[in-house]
C-alpha cells in the first residue's frame, strides 16, 4: 500500500459519462482509493474462525431464549471492498462515475435508499448542487479563461502567481485552474495537516466543488499522504453507516459488521469484547445512555463543584468561594474590594450576633435551616458518589490484573492437558440487587485467588475442582444477577437518579 503507483478500484460500467467535454482529459472511472487486495471476511458470520471465536453475539435478556446477534469482524481492505460494492450497486441505477457517486453516497450518510429517492425526485440540479459537484450527465457551460493567451504562451497561477505554460495547470469541473506544484500542497495541506478527506473543496476563492477521488490520487505524490486520504474516507464511510464499527482496541485496525444496530455484545478478532451501541466494553445490565453519563461523570471535573458545593460557602455580598479551616463562626471576606463580616453558620450579617462567636443564636431561622440543609445534600451527595466511584475504580484495577492473569491461566491449563488432563469449558428491588452483586464479587475474589496460587503436582487435582465449582457457582450467580435486572426493566423497577 506504500507504492507510488495508481490506488484503483477498478469495475465496469458501461459509457459512462459519455458527454463529458472533448477539452477534458478522458477518466478512467474507478474509484481511486488504493490498491488493496480484495479478500473475504476474517470471520464469517456464524462459523469459527482460528482462534475460535463465532459470528454470533452473546445474549441479552434471559440469556437463553434470545435471538443470536450475527455480526462479521472485517479487515481496512475489507471496508473499502464493501464501500467499492455499495458505489456499484447504486451505479447500477444512476449510472455515474464512481468519484461522484461515493460524494453523493457520503452525503446521504452512506443510506442507499434515501439517495435514490432524492436521486428521483425530479430536482437533479439541486440535489447535486446540496452535494457541491457537478452533474456530470450535463454539458458544461466553462468559465471563459481569465487569461487569453495562446497555450504555447505562459500565464500566471493565482495561488503562487508563478507564470507556466498552460501544460502545467489543471482544475476541476467547475473550470478554476492552477499548477500542478500548487495544487500538490493544497491537498497535502488539507489530508495531513487539516485532517479533510471527504471535504476537500476547490481552492478557488468561494468554489464549494469538492475534489473528487481521481484529481486527489493523481496531483498526490507522496505514498504516505495517498494512505491517510485512503485512511480519511474509510473511517468516514465507517463513521457514517450505522451497521459499522471500529474496534475500540489500541492499534486495532478491524470492523465489526452487523445486520442490524443494537445494543449487542460483539468481539473483534483481537479478542476485544465491546457494546455495538456505544462502543464500550460490554456492559450488561447496565443501559448505554446510563454508562455514558457514569464515564463522563467519572472523567470530567464536574465533582470538583460538588466537592466546592460541600466543603465551601460563597460570600454573601460578592459571591467570592470560601473555605473555613478553623476558628469561631465570624467570617470576614478576604476580597479587597468587599470585606464583608458575615455568620458561617447562617451566612447572615454579623452585627446582629453580638459576642455570639462559636454559638449562632440564629440558627433555627427559616434562612439557616434552609442553608443548612442544602450543605447537607450536597455533602452527602458527594459521599454517595465517591462510595460508588471507589468500587467501580477498584473493579475496573482488579479487571486488568484479571486480563494478566487470563495468560498464565491459559499456560496452566495447557500443562494440565499435556499430563493428561482435560478442562471442560462451559458455554456461556435494591436490597436483592445489592446481594446478588456482593455475592458475585466475593466469589470472584476467591477464584481469583486460586487461580493466583502456586500449584504443586500433589495439589493440582483439588486446585482443579474447586476451580471448577467455583467457576461454576460464579457463572450461576452472574446469570442470577443479570436475570433480576433485566427483569427489572421489564417491570419498569428501576428509577435512575441523577444527582
């Protein structure tokens, strides 16, 4: 894929275009993407691939009884293979060059049906013109050259206004021209430094026409910014269709495939578990929109506030945040310009405490108690989701110890086979909830321990059934678990509060 030679996706179509003007250089009607060897899926649906994983989801509600959630996991040259397939299909119909069809698809989101229905609608000007290309099924009236000189003369480019014989400049369809070195770092410029792809317009001052595949590929000489244009339009054609997904693993460069967009377990190929929905590790029971807004919460500073809400008081007259470390209930503002002498407890005036300095004798008043409770809330509020915050922290350490662990499991499961030994692998109102969850977690701990001890010869056949059982009693328990939540959502049980 490094070759500095042509990147084509070459299929045919039958004169296509025939019209195009006879000034024009002919094109070749491919779409120039990359030269990438077409191959079938790594993982077909339904079917095992190597290393032993299935194009079939795991189960959402019940865990039994749910319809299997058929995916594929593809390859970068996959995708394009797919994006190639789904430009013919619709130029089958429209008969278009490629280029123009693969804007016309990214305008639609990649959402075949809606562009054949505006495709059909009888407003052909204004669909293309919503696109910024030019229809090509229409003769070009050109813009009269803005300078009349003879080709053999040369003329100045309005980018660098470095004068070349007219052999050297080249435009689009919309008639603007400028030379070759120019129009080389103008889309350097946008793929590497602006990130653009799909979006790269006219360099002309007010032209909206957008570059099209060919122009880029063939004004480009660099391999390496060939392959992040290539990049560029296949994480937009993924971004954009909603049967797609990346894989959310460091330096993992496969595509999950599906028939339909759920909230589905899915595994890639390198063995990364993760929610279609919204890209997460899977999280059953939780729902996607709750997971994101724990992330966010967990990630952001937006505790810091509740953290100021709970240790702090603002300033009565200028606002200005104050924290008290010690002392009688007699503040004294430490901005300049206010000053303010004010009670900590009611956060009144001082004037009327008198020598009242560790007692507020106004602290029943309708203002206190209402200041009181306030701090209150805000302070247990804080609590509640530091409480939650640690365990799911604690969780989220012991899973990657667990995922380190996984390997040398692996290990010891071989050793157990090469003495002649096999391991069957199984296939897969608050108070209850908070039960059902203690239990898991304390029996994962305890095969987790065991899983973690030095094994001798003479203890490996009791190691191995209590890992057994264990693993068992643990499978059981998180079926339990998962049962009683989903049945809570059946019922309408649980209530979400946001604090």
């Amino acid at each position: 894929m490094d070759s500095d030679e042509g990147y084509n996706y070459e299929y045919d179509e039958e004169d296509e275009c025939s019209e195009d003007s006879a000034e024009e250089e002919p094109e070749d009607d491919t779409l120039d993407l990359g030269e990438v060897e077409l191959v079938e899926p790594v993982v077909a649906v339904g079917e095992r691939d190597e290393s032993g994983e299935t194009g079939v989801g795991g189960h959402g509600p019940g865990e039994e009884e749910e319809e299997d959630y058929r995916f594929e996991v593809l390859t970068a040259e996959q995708i394009l293979q797919h994006m190639v397939e789904c430009i013919r299909e619709v130029n089958e119909v429209i008969q278009n060059p490629a280029t123009i069809t693969r804007i016309l698809l990214s305008h639609f989101n990649w959402d075949k049906e809606k562009l054949m229905e505006r495709y059909f609608d009888g407003n052909l000007d204004k669909l293309f013109s919503e696109c910024h290309v030019i229809n090509p099924s229409k003769k070009l009236q050109r813009r009269p050259p803005i300078n009349t000189r003879s080709s053999a003369q040369d003329m100045p480019c309005q980018i660098c206004y470095l004068n070349f014989p007219n052999s050297f400049f080249t435009g689009l369809e919309c008639g603007h021209k400028f030379c070759m070195q120019c129009w080389g770092d103008y889309l350097t410029t946008k793929i590497i430094e602006e990130g653009m792809g799909q979006t790269i317009s006219c360099p002309a001052h007010s032209c909206d026409i957008l570059v099209d595949d060919n122009t880029v590929m063939r004004l480009i000489t660099d391999s390496k910014v060939k392959l992040k244009y290539q990049h560029l339009i296949t994480n937009s054609f993924v971004e954009c269709n909603r049967l797609l997904k990346w894989c959310p693993a460091p330096d993992c460069h496969h595509v999950v495939k599906v028939q339909y967009p759920d909230a589905k377990p899915v595994r890639c190929k390198c063995g990364r578990q993760f929610c279609f929905n919204c890209g997460e590790n899977w999280h059953d029971p939780v729902k996607c929109k709750w997971l994101r807004k724990w992330i966010k919460k967990c990630d952001d500073d937006s505790e810091t506030s509740n953290w100021i809400a709970a240790n702090t008081k603002e300033c009565p007259k200028c606002h200005v945040t104050i924290e008290k470390d010690g002392g009688c209930n007699h503040m004294v503002c430490r901005n300049q310009n206010c000053k303010a002498e004010f009670c900590w407890v009611c956060l009144g005036p001082w004037e009327p405490h008198g020598s009242a300095w560790y007692n507020c004798n106004r602290y029943n008043e309708d203002d206190a108690k209402a200041a009181r409770d306030a701090q209150e809330r805000s302070r247990a509020a804080l609590q509640r989701y530091l409480f939650y915050c640690n365990r799911y922290m604690n969780h989220m350490q012991s899973l990657r110890f667990e995922h380190k662990l996984y390997a040398q499991v692996k290990q010891k499961m071989e050793e157990m086979q090469q003495h002649n030994m096999s391991w069957i692998e199984k296939n897969n109102q608050s108070i209850i909830f908070e039960n059902n969850q203690a239990d898991l977690e304390n029996a994962t701990e305890v095969l987790s321990g065991y899983l973690e001890r030095d094994i001798s010869q003479d203890s490996l056949q009791d190691i191995k059934q209590k890992v057994q059982d264990k693993y068992r009693y643990c499978e059981s328990r998180r079926r339990v678990l998962l049962q009683h939540v989903h049945e809570g959502y059946e019922k309408d049980l649980w209530e979400y509060i946001e604090d």
